[in-house]
C-alpha cells in the first residue's frame, strides 16, 4: 500500500486528479469506479476545470458508481446520480450513456441484479473511494462478514449519523442502500482513497494495525496490490508518516488476491 499525506484537502484533491487524468489519458476507453460523499468533491472539481480550460478528454470513458440509496429517485437531490451529474458528468464531456450509477427506485432486487450484472463484465481500471469515521467502504457496513458481491445493505445507526446532514432531518435518512462488495471493490486494477475530516480511528486500524478485520473495512484495502492513500495532513500526520514506509515496504511484498465466494 501506498501512502501520500498531503499539507491539505486541495492538495489531495489535486494528487487525486493528477491520477485520474493519468490513466484517462493513458486509457481514453478505461473505467473509472466512482464515490459520493464530500471527499471526492474537490478532486470531481480539479477534474472538470481540466477538461475546460486544459482539454483533458472523457468523451469515450466510462464510469460505474460505488453506491445508491434505495428509495431515492435519480433526480432526488441526495441520489448519488444526482450527486455525481451535479458534481462532475453536467461539467466535462462524457456521454452519460457510458456512465452506470444504480437505480434507487422501482424493484430492489432487479436492480441489483443489473447492477451485479454490470460488474460482472466490467473490468474497473482505478476505484476512487472514500471511509467513513467507522473504516466503512461504500455501504459495506463493519461486521463479522463482509460480502463479496454487490448487495442490499441496512445501514448501521453511525452511518445514518453521519449522513443525516445531507438531509432535513434525520428520519428522511434511507434505511438501505445498494452497493458494490468488497471482492468488486478489490478486482478493480488500482484503488485510490481519498482521505478527509475526522477518521483517525479508521486510519489507525488501517495503518497501524496487521489484522484484516471485517469490523474495519477500510482494512482489506491491505489485500490490493495497487492501493493508493491520499490523506490531509492533521494533527496524526506524523505517526501516520512513520508507517507509511512499512506499508511502502509491504507493497512490494508478494500480491495477494481476494478470490470470489459461491
């Protein structure tokens, strides 16, 4: 695993789109795997002024999205669709035909069956992610078990917490989202997190502890053999630096793969 503490969140936010347009620009057809929340923001930002004033080119990229609520309907402004049309597709020239975000509306368990379905023939060239305060990765709720495949999950009452403001209150908060699982988060070629706000606790379990724990998340992020952390520099930035180079070290260990369930 790789380690990148920035000063700030506008630096990450740059780093990140510095990897993004790389591998665009590398691969005008590749596939981006996309998240919602507030870190991914600025980077989604960086990117679209790219594509304004410098050319950077989407036209022939495809996108799949990490997550959607259920019950929210695409133009619903807390859907992750609108969120990523207002964001980032409204802003640079991808056709959004090309772009796959779940449906939140209509019958759960057809649409997550298209959604399963879409995985299963899409090879994802960089993840982009974001945790929550709980190691949490999309809606992969901590547990004793983690699914490999994309799934309906219940949110967790921390999650709801976290979300609530986003919304008028905390009962308009969905109960259920649907969500990529852990083994397509790890097939994806590169994993890119991007690390912002208050989750020191996720980040120590992450960094400073050996176990894989499904508890944590955000720790099988050790299993990917190209993972890549972009985190702002706080108060914890200097212990954290000391182990990056451990984890430096540990990616050029041997790989190891997650291998698909059932």
């Amino acid at each position: 695993m790789k380690v990148i503490v920035a000063e700030n969140h506008e630096e990450v936010s740059r780093l990140a789109a510095d990897i993004l347009e790389e591998t665009v620009r590398a691969n005008p057809c590749c596939t981006l795997g996309l998240a919602t929340g507030s870190s991914p923001v600025g980077m989604y930002r960086e990117l679209s002024r790219r594509c304004r004033e410098e050319g950077l080119d989407f036209s022939r990229v495809h996108s799949v999205n990490l997550d959607e609520y259920v019950g929210l309907a695409p133009t619903h402004e807390q859907s992750y669709r609108y969120f990523m049309d207002s964001n980032l597709f409204d802003h640079i020239n991808i056709d959004k035909a090309n772009t796959y975000v779940a449906k939140g509306t209509g019958d759960a368990e057809e649409n997550l069956r298209e959604f399963n379905a879409v995985l299963d023939r899409t090879d994802i060239d960089v993840q982009v992610l974001g945790v929550g305060p709980d190691g949490h990765l999309g809606f992969n709720e901590p547990g004793d078990t983690l699914c490999d495949s994309a799934h309906k999950e219940v949110l967790d009452e921390s999650t709801i917490d976290a979300n609530q403001r986003f919304f008028a209150s905390r009962d308009d908060v969905p109960r259920y989202a649907l969500t990529m699982g852990m083994g397509n988060i790890l097939r994806a070629k590169k994993l890119l997190m991007i690390v912002s706000g208050h989750k020191e606790d996720a980040m120590r379990r992450l960094l400073l502890s050996e176990r894989i724990d499904p508890h944590c998340p955000a720790t099988f992020l050790r299993l990917h053999r190209d993972a890549q952390r972009l985190p702002a520099r706080h108060q914890h930035a200097r212990r954290f630096d000391r182990h990056r180079h451990r984890l430096d070290r540990q990616a050029e260990q041997p790989e190891h793969h997650f291998s698909r369930s059932g």
